[in-house]
C-alpha cells in the first residue's frame, strides 16, 4: 500500500492533467509534495463546475463525489442503494455484496448536477481490511444499522472508532437505522439511534429501503452538504445539514418506539 | 438444454425473434438478465452447438480408456477446450484431487453435520443463504427441491473442518456453483476444500492476506505487461482492490457469464490459480482501448464495469483460447516471485 500511495503522486503530475480536461483546473492533485499527504482531503474525483464531463452512462454532471455505505452484514447497505438508484425494491432479489462494489447516480442538487459515486461494501468483518483503505477517499460515509438487529447496533461504535482511524477528518458520517417497516420486529428505539448520534455528533435518521422512507432524504442531505462545502457561493446562506436533517426527515408514522 | 424446441415449427420460424426462441432460464437455473443479449447469444450458441458435439464426442472416446483423465499433456489441452457438462464433476473430482481426499475420508462430512456447531458460523452462513443466487429458480425457498439446505450444509461442515476460515462471504457463491454442477453436497464438500486447501492462496482467512497479495501481484503484472493502463490507474489513484477483489474473491460468479465460469473453473482446477491471473489480463488486455478513455477516476470504475460486458466474455469458447495467447508468457515462477514481493510488502505495511 505505501508504494501505491508514492506511485500515485509520481505519476500525478503530469499525466493526469494533461489527459483530463475536467481535471484541469483542479488543485494540485493528492498533495503529494506538500507536507502531509495523508492529513489532507485530494478531492480527486471532483470535477469543477463550468466544464461539464461526459461520464459512461451519457450523463452530464458538474461535481462528482464518492460515498461509501458501511455497516454490518445483512444490514440493508445493497438495499437502500438499489432503492435510490432505482426506486425499487424486490424483496428476495439481493445478493451479499462480496469485497466492494459500486452504482453511480447523478442527483439534481438547487441546479447543480452532483454524480455520487456510491461504494457499496461487505459487511463481513474479515473485509473490512481490504475496504478501509478505500476509506480516506471517500467524501460522505454512510453508516448502518438494522432496528431489528441488536448487534448491528452495539456495533456501530466499533464502526464509527474504524471510520476515526482510517476516514479523512472531514469526511461527511451519517448515521442510519434500516428497515423501521419492520415495526413488530424492531429492538432497537429510535431514541436510542439519536442518542448515540448525538454522542458522536452525526446526524441521525430512520430509513427504510423497503419502503423507501427517508432513503432519497439520507443521499440528497449528503450531496447538498457536499456541493456546498465545495462551491463556494457568495450570499449563500450556509447549508446547516444537521438542521436540514431535522427539518425534512420523515417518522415511521405506525411505531411508536 | 437451451434452446426450445423448434421441430415443426419452420413455417412461424420467420416471425419469431431470438428472444422468442431461448429460454428465459438457462441450462442451470439462472434466469436471463433483463438486458440478456438475445440475438447474439443465439448466433453464438448456434456455433458452440457444434464445439460441444465434437467435444463430447473426443471426450467419451478419452473416456473410454483406463488411464483417461491420468494428468497429461492431452488432458491439459481437452480441459482447455472444456469439459462437457455431464463429465464436468467427475472431471473436477478427480483433477483437482477432492475425489482422492473423498476416498480416503470415508463419513468425514456426515459426520461433521451430526457434530456441535459454532453459533456464531450458522448465524453468517444463514444470513447469505437468501441472498445467495436469488437468481436462480433452484436456490428460491419456494422451489423443490430446493438448493439452500444443501448449500447451508456444506457451508457449515466446511466451516468446521477448516477452522481457520469459518465462512467468508464469496464462498456462497462458489459452494452454490459446485451444488449446481455436481448436484451433491459431499462433492461440493471436497471440492470446495481443494479450491480453498489446495489450488488457491489464503484468499478467505480473516486476514485476506492471499487475496491482497493477489491484487497487488496482478498490478505489478499490469505494469509489466499492459503499462498504460497501470499508469492511469496511477494517475487516477485507483486501488486495484476496488476494481478486483470480487473477480478473486468470487472467482468470476456473477463477474463473466455462467458458462464462461465454468470454462475458467476447468483450467482452475487442472492448472491452477495462474487461470485467474490470465483471465484478469485478457479482460484489461483486450479492452485497453476502453480503459484508457477514461478521464477520471469515476470513468476508471465504470470502465472495469464495461469490460465485463458483451460478445468477448460472451463467446466462451473464444475467450478461453485467448486467455492462453493474449496476455503472453506467465510462469508459475514469476508469479511466485511476485507473491512473495508483494506479500513482504503488505507484511511490512
């Protein structure tokens, strides 16, 4: 890993600005001579507004920014991401999420196309050593947990330490209880959730990719807060994502836990 | 096997469209993808029609003599043009060695399914047994037989005979593979222990540290032999991790095409961990043009995700040939070397 990291700074100087127009205008990529390479956010992969890129899929977008979905095994990581790229969800059609896979998903942000490049990931323990160290290049992570499943739960603090350690300082954490449709089920109250995101201050909400509740309201809250720490508007008002977090999230309406 | 049957029906044959005339599910359960590429499968399956003929034909005759499938120069290169699919489980029983461990271990798997089991390994395994081919008519709750209590048993009684591994996500896709080709679970048993004992590196143990290896050795082979690509994966900051893993992991389930698998997993287990090396740099090799349109790092990703895509993995027959000849020379003692350079390297951190 650390000759990949004293490659990539080799070989960033030149190349990659000369083949990359939308990259063109960039700062100074990863860092690489300044002092710490490794303390410092490279937002590589952002692309700057005014010089639109064409991606795979034909579809233009401004910024791009990459998000990872974290959490326990059968949390509902896959779920919630099928449910946002495609508003869909077939119960029975998903398959474990083996090592690290992605969708892409272009979100229309007050005007601004913002792609997020989503990194779904094994929840399996014994991987997060190979996905972690894809960790300092996230912008926003999402984290998991199922209402239904205690251990998801208790182990969301051991996943926060994991994110502490290996994420950038700034990085974007949100944290999230899947699967509130399963009122009868549910283990874990929903002030339980908010207590623990408020002891390590990220914000906090109930999904359900099932039902789709709250699911568009957790990507979008991630690419506002995102395009607004990257685009810096005169007379904007500054984009507050725990208070837009509070304002629009949705209650599970049936339970009341 | 594939295709409906047509006798009789010339007359209409006109009207009908490719789509029309293949069946939704293939010889092994899966059902079709929705953007399954109708027209082209059937040209290709036309051609391969023949392929498997004379095949099973060349086969039945090997076959037929005592010493048939002895390791040898002739079996090597008739497992390179593919088994057919009847002979396919004894085939891998015996190349691979699982039919010898089987042999000398008479009642070892039924009695580690009457043994104690491990909570903790039943909960990961139950967890993965839904989601594990949900595809596939014979691994659905709802189908009878159905497939997942096989699949569960061979998970666990793997689990407990190799305790260091337990179960890694990934192997539910390969013991489902083996389930569907030998349709018997003290089979899948074995073979799956000579995949994860004996053919490949530490890939599962908890701390991956085969399967890490194998990326960084497949980014080294990059750099030597298709550079440009390793220069833009550079520039871009792309881990090789990102892109592969399940290529290893998974060993191409759900990568490539079943049938091309299957063809992959024939030289697997005759030749060794070396096939997946070969088939990673004939994808990269061949679509190079592809890659390295990419501008950014979002365009890398997608790209990895193209390759896998299309007429190229679609023809297995072809693609297979083209792994021995497309990336050039890679001896097991290069591979070797790299191994071990790469694992110092992660050792080290």
């Amino acid at each position: 890993m650390s000759r990949k990291k004293s490659q990539k700074s080799r070989g960033s100087g030149g190349s990659s600005s000369s083949s990359s127009p939308a990259a063109s205008s960039l700062p100074p990529k990863d860092g690489g001579k300044s002092c710490s390479p490794d303390s410092q956010v490279p937002l590589d992969g952002v692309v700057v507004p005014g010089r639109p890129s064409l991606s795979n899929s034909a579809e233009f977008y401004d910024l791009a920014f990459k998000v990872m979905l974290v959490g326990d095994s059968g949390v509902g990581k896959t779920c919630l991401l099928v449910r946002f790229k495609d508003g869909a969800f077939l119960a029975g059609s998903f398959i474990s999420t083996v090592g690290i896979d992605f969708r892409n998903k272009v979100l229309n942000v007050d005007g601004v196309k913002v792609k997020l490049q989503i990194w779904d990931t094994a929840g399996q323990e014994r991987f997060r050593s190979v996905t972690h160290a894809y960790y300092r290049d996230a912008h926003a992570l999402l984290l998991l947990y199922d209402v239904t499943n205690k251990t998801s739960f208790d182990n969301i603090k051991a996943w926060l330490t994991e994110i502490h350690e290996y994420a950038q300082q700034d990085v974007v954490v949100m944290l999230l209880g899947n699967k509130v449709d399963s009122a009868h089920e549910r283990v874990v109250k929903k002030e339980e959730g908010e207590k623990l995101a408020k002891e390590y201050g990220v914000p906090f909400m109930e999904t359900s990719a099932k039902t789709g509740l709250n699911v568009d309201l957790a990507f979008m809250a991630i690419g506002k807060e995102l395009k607004h720490r990257s685009m810096k508007i005169p007379n904007e008002p500054k984009f507050k994502l725990h208070e837009y977090v509070k304002k629009e999230v949705k209650g599970s309406g049936c339970c009341k836990s | 096997m594939d295709y409906k049957g047509i006798g009789g029906r010339s007359g209409q044959e006109a009207e009908e469209t490719a789509k029309d005339r293949i069946h939704r599910i293939d010889a092994y359960g899966f059902e079709r993808p929705k953007d399954f590429d109708y027209a082209s499968y059937e040209e290709f399956y036309s051609g391969y029609l023949e392929i498997l003929t004379r095949r099973a034909i060349k086969w039945s005759k090997l076959l037929q003599r005592n010493n048939g499938v002895e390791k040898s120069l002739k079996v090597k290169r008739y497992i390179r043009k593919g088994i057919p699919n009847e002979h396919r489980a004894m085939i891998w029983m015996i190349v691979s060695g699982a039919q010898a461990e089987m042999d000398l271990n008479p009642g070892y798997y039924r009695k580690l399914l009457e043994g104690e089991k491990n909570d903790r390994l039943v909960e990961a395994v139950q967890t993965d047994l839904n989601r594990t081919f949900p595809d596939n008519v014979r691994f659905r709750k709802t189908s009878s037989p159905c497939l997942q209590q096989e699949l569960y048993n061979v998970l666990v009684a793997y689990g407990h005979h190799n305790k260091n591994i337990g179960y890694c996500q990934g192997m539910n896709f390969i013991t489902g593979y083996l389930i569907l080709i030998t349709r018997d679970e003290e089979k899948s048993f074995w073979l799956l222990d000579a995949l994860i004992g004996r053919i490949l590196p530490d890939y599962y143990s908890p701390a991956m540290i085969g399967l890490k290896t194998d990326q960084e050795v497949l980014g080294e082979l990059i750099r030597m032999k298709i550079p440009a690509v390793a220069d833009l994966m550079d520039s871009q900051g792309v881990m090789w991790t990102l892109v592969v893993s399940r290529w290893f992991i998974c060993l191409f389930i759900d990568i490539l095409p079943v049938e091309t698998v299957l063809r992959i997993w024939d030289c697997l287990f005759y030749e060794g961990s070396k096939i997946l090396f070969r088939v990673a740099l004939t994808l990269i090799k061949q679509q190079q043009a592809r890659i390295l349109e990419a501008k950014n790092f979002p365009d890398v990703c997608d790209k990895f995700k193209e390759i896998i895509k299309g007429p190229f993995v679609m023809e297995c027959h072809t693609f297979i040939q083209k792994i021995f000849t497309a990336p050039g020379s890679l001896s097991m003692k290069t591979i070797n070397k790299l191994r071990d350079t790469c694992k110092a390297r992660l050792v080290q951190g």
